[in-house]
C-alpha cells in the first residue's frame, strides 16, 4: 500500500522523495479532475444541441478595492506565510501528517504578518491601477461549458461535507472517540453521501442559471461514474479501509489469469494502521490485516471503470432527457448493492430489515432509476430532444447572471 503518493513513486522509480500528498488525498482531485473533464465536454455539447443555454458573466470594472477584497487578500497572505514558511522550515512534521499540521495553530507569526500585508496591497495597487472616474458594469454570454468550474467548485464543496457528514452518521462511536480526527482525515469518506449534498447542491446552481435539471444530470453522471472508479482506485493504492471480508477461500481456477491479491489481499501498510505488526518494518505504516480479505476497492475501480465506458459510448445515442441519469442510477446501484455483499461495513435497522447504509441507498437508486424510465417512456414525446425555452433576449434578471 501507498499512504502516501510519494510512497508509490519511491516503490516504481527507487527514490526516497517525501511528498506532503496522502495517496487518497491526491487520487480524490484526480476524480474531481476527471469529473470536470467529462462535464465539460458534456456541456459543449449539449449546448450545440441547443439544449442548454448561454449564461451572462457580469463584471465590474475601475472600481476600487472593497473592504472584503482586501480582507480576503489579507487573509490568503497570511494563511501562505503563516503555514508556507512554517511548512518549509518544518518539512518533516509537514509530510507526516499534512492534515493535523494544516489544521493546526502551528505556523510563523512573522511570515503571516508580512504575508498578509503584501497580498493587501498587491491587491489595493492593483486596482489603483485598474480604477476608473465611472466603473463600467460590463455583460458578456458565455457557453455552458466555460463556467464548468463553478460547477465542479460546487460540487466539491458539497460531495466532500456530505462525504464526512453521512461517514460519521454511519461512525458515531469513531465521531465520539476522536471527533477531530474523524472531520479532519480524508479516509472516512462515504461516496453516497457526497452524491446527495452534492447534487442538491448542483441542481441549486443550475437552477439560478435556468439550465433544466434534467440536462445537467444527464451532463454529470458518466463524470460521476469516472469519478467514483478513480476514487475507489485511491482507496485500494491507500488502503484505507473500504476492503471485503476475510477471504480464506482458494483462488478458483478461472480466475488463475489474474495475480493472487487480487483474490485475496491482506492490505500491508495500510493507511489506517489495522492489522498485525509487519516484521522489520520501520516508519509510521507498519501493520497488515490478519487474515486476506476480497479487495473490494480493487473490484468496484474495474466495474465501474467498464460501466463508465458503456455509459460514455450510450450518451450520444441517447436521446431522452433524464435517461442517462435512470441509467447511471440503476448501474451503479446494482453494482454498489453487489459489492456490498462481501464488502465490510456497518448495518442499520431500517424498520425491522437489517442492512448497510449503503445497501439502502442502492436500493433506492434502483427503484428510483426504474421508476425514472417508466416516467420517461411515458413523457418520451416531450423528453425527446427537448429543447431550452432560455434565450438571450428572455434569460435577463439576477437569476441568469454570475458576477465574476
């Protein structure tokens, strides 16, 4: 296993570089990045569809420094010299645990005083420079697929509270037992979670814009797909819990194409520390499980991996608004409710049945997904290569507009 991302790299290349990247850390921006990458093809396009309109970015120009903006500059400089020198004078106790040493009242007073000040008036000379007698408000349209980032920043924002928030409704008794380490640590993450508050938080945004929500859904999910592949793809290289259950069973012969752990693993130097000791071993990860386990991350990387790949040929055939987000809720429905099966995980009682949290919401995806295609079979005139009603002469009004 690979805590870290520059653990992985000493192992392929035979360095001894230290990094201050978790590997999970670092693998959840990659499906934030691959997220982007597929919204944003997926919004140029539908908007050449004319399935989506465009969105006016309102700026204001020669205006003076506001109060906030140099706040907010003053802040950020602080925040650099404070923890930024801080960090490179204490490199060491920065790669060792980069999250308690960021969320720390460690830092350098001086380098954030200093910090602060020249961010404050960088910004106030800057727009001394820019001012103008009349600031000019000035309206530009833009295509969906240039405001991909505020999507992605929304999204973010919102998968990872609801990532956190859902784990440690499902961990009470870790939340409990160390309430800091449990809100700060990127490994106690549940995607479900994330999904929810992060569309809620989505379909808000789109909302303003006047963009239907069925489009938008449908420009997300093969991303979403993607997203949750890489991810589990960080959780198997970290090995930071998600695994199966105890795996005794003999590797069957027709899975002898295959190497033996991915059978059965016993996750050494696990970024959680769990297991036995490992016999020689020096440093901070040190422990592997007891017994091989089914390296259910390893699994649901590949699935999810080939439905991503069904779903990203199927988009342009597909013609049916909402489709594509039934599609993308019964597969991976199916699919999270499976892995479930040989996954450890903690169970609820949900009125007397006895199941995962997880195994409740697939099955809820499911029948929903289900349901989402009679709807959509029935409507199917109306959905077909259903149109925006949101032009430039009637999109006007602060609903349309985002100030830059």
């Amino acid at each position: 296993m690979y805590p870290k991302f520059s653990d992985l790299i000493n192992d392929l290349l035979g360095t001894n570089i230290q990094l201050p990247f978790q590997m999970f850390g670092f693998m959840l921006g990659i499906s934030f990045l691959c997220a982007a990458i597929t919204l944003h093809s997926e919004l140029k396009r539908k908007y050449a569809q004319g399935l989506l309109p465009k969105v006016i970015i309102t700026q204001i120009k020669g205006a003076k420094a506001t109060p906030m903006e140099l706040f907010s500059a003053a802040l950020f400089g602080f925040i650099i010299g404070f923890k930024g020198v801080y960090g490179i004078l204490n490199y060491s106790k920065l790669v060792d645990d980069p999250q308690t040493f960021l969320l720390s009242m460690d830092g350098n007073w001086i380098a954030g005083i200093i910090g602060a000040i020249a961010f404050a008036y960088y910004q106030y000379s800057d727009s001394e420079k820019k001012k103008l007698d009349t600031p000019k408000t000035t309206v530009e349209w833009v295509e969906p697929k240039h405001i991909t980032g505020n999507f992605t920043i929304n999204a973010m924002i919102g998968g990872i509270l609801g990532a956190k928030i859902f784990h440690m409704l499902e961990n009470m008794d870790d939340f409990y037992r160390d309430p800091i380490d449990a809100i700060i640590s990127f490994s106690g993450l549940t995607f479900y979670g994330g999904v929810i508050v992060a569309t809620i938080t989505i379909l808000w945004y789109s909302k303003k814009l006047k963009f239907h929500p069925l489009h938008i859904s449908d420009s997300i999910v093969p991303g979403l797909m993607l997203a949750y592949a890489t991810g589990r793809l960080g959780c198997q290289l970290s090995g930071d819990g998600d695994w199966g259950i105890n795996n005794l069973n003999p590797q069957p012969s027709w899975f002898a194409m295959f190497p033996s752990w991915a059978w059965a693993y016993d996750y050494p130097h696990n970024v959680l520390g769990e297991g036995v000791a490992i016999a020689n071993c020096e440093g901070k990860f040190c422990t592997h499980l007891e017994y091989p386990v089914y390296p259910t991350p390893l699994y649901e990387f590949v699935a999810c991996s080939i439905l991503f790949l069904i779903m990203w040929v199927s988009r342009k055939r597909v013609h049916l608004a909402g489709f594509m987000t039934c599609l993308y809720l019964v597969l991976n429905g199916v699919e999270r409710f499976l892995i479930e099966l040989i996954r450890i995980n903690n169970k609820i009682n949900f009125f007397g049945i006895v199941c995962t949290q997880a195994e409740l919401i697939a099955t809820i995806m499911v029948i929903a997904g289900l349901i989402g295609f009679v709807l959509i079979y029935k409507n199917r005139n109306k959905l077909y290569l259903m149109k925006t009603t949101v032009t430039e002469e009637n999109a006007q009004g602060e609903n349309a507009s985002i100030p830059n």
